[in-house]
C-alpha cells in the first residue's frame, strides 16, 4: 500500500505478508515497512498555533492547607491536603483533618512539580529564602 505525505513525497507502507516494494530507508514499525522521511521544519504562523483552551472556573473550589501527606501507587501520586491547628504546638484539642485529596498521575504531578518549583524559585529570589523551621521565624516575644 503506498500512500503519500502532506508534501507529495510517496510513503511505502507494507503487511508483512506483502513484499517489498523498491524502497530507500525501510523503518519497520509495529508490522508496517514505511519510508522515512527527513523532518521539515513547518514555521507557525498565528493561525496554526494551538489555541489555549477555555477554562471553566464556575465550580472551582478554594480551601487553605498548612499540611500535605503524599503517597503513591505504581499508576498514580495522591496528594491528601488539609489543616492542622496545631501546627505551632498544641493550641486547639482539634485533630488534624485532611479534607482534599488530588489523584494524579506520574507526569502530571511532575509537570506540577517543575511549575512549583519555578514558581517557589521566582518567590525566593524577590523576597528571600523561606525559613521550613518554624522555630526560626518566630520572633522572640518581648518581656515587660
């Protein structure tokens, strides 16, 4: 079966019961024998550039989380959010509540993790290191 690409150049394209057909760089791909072609670079122009898709905010919901527990499973990354109360020692005789769960997969919590990264990155360079220790960013509270 011979078909041909966007530019004209003919394709071959074989069943591997069916013969060769006189072909110059045979690539065998999943039972089919195709002809190569050396890549061309087609600019993009306005028109054929992928459109950002619209997005639909109308059931967005916000919550606060100081705390995140992260487990996974050989398809996905779950990612539990939630509050403590205690998070400065114990202050409320509340436990702590997990109330959002993300399911994602590998590459997608990747993506995630490239993007906070660089967002926590451009953070730090315009505003300083953030402190992880909390007993280091409390202030000593003056005595009187």
């Amino acid at each position: 079966m011979v078909s041909k690409s966007c530019d004209g150049e003919a394709i071959c394209l074989r069943r591997p019961e069916q013969p060769y057909q006189n072909c110059k760089n045979k690539l065998l791909f999943r039972g089919l024998l195709r002809l190569t072609l050396p890549p061309t670079e087609i600019p993009m122009s306005e028109t054929t550039k992928p459109a950002t898709p619209p997005i639909d905010q109308t059931q967005l919901k916000v919550s606060y989380a100081n705390v995140c527990r992260i487990a996974q499973t050989p398809n996905e990354v779950i990612v539990d959010f939630g509050l403590n109360p205690n998070f400065f020692g114990p202050i409320l005789d509340e436990p702590l509540k997990l109330d959002n769960r993300v399911i994602m997969s590998h590459d997608a919590a990747k993506r995630l993790w490239l993007h906070l990264t660089a967002t926590l990155q451009n953070y730090e360079s315009k505003y300083g290191t953030i402190e992880l220790d909390v007993t280091k960013r409390l202030k000593p509270q003056a005595t009187s």
